[in-house]
C-alpha cells in the first residue's frame, strides 16, 4: 500500500469507515479518522480501537488491502 493512497482514504469528505487488511491476516476497522495517526515518514500508522482502550501499530507496506463499505482497494 503507497501511503498517499492512505492518506487520501483518511481525508476523504465524507469520510467513509474502511477496515485495513495486513498481510498477517488482522483486519482492523477504522471507523472514523480520529481513530488513526499516520507516524513521521508514513511508513507506520497507528490504529485505536472504538470499544477497547489500546491500538495495533501497522507496517503501511504490509497492508494487503483496504476494504470500504465491500469494495477492495489492493496494495500496489
């Protein structure tokens, strides 16, 4: 996954909640951009949980897929 491809999901107006897929197989809802923090040089983002108090650091290169209300967006 390019970061710029990211970025631009995360700005989206009207934002629309996307699930990130990795290529360990954990797929993790983002329900609204607050939720989510791109790191320094946009190779790690950071993804909070909505009902539980903690978060997954995720590799963007290792991100398979990006999947928003059923459409798949595959890594290039």
């Amino acid at each position: 996954m390019k970061i710029d491809e990211f970025r631009a999901r995360i700005h989206a107006v009207p934002f629309q909640p996307f699930t990130v897929h990795t290529a360990d197989g954990r797929s993790i809802p983002v329900p609204h951009p607050d939720f989510i923090a791109i790191a320094g040089t946009g190779r790690t983002v950071f993804i909070t949980f909505e009902q539980k108090p903690s978060f997954s650091v995720v590799d963007v290169p290792l991100i398979t897929q990006l999947e928003v209300q059923g459409d798949m967006v595959d890594r290039d």
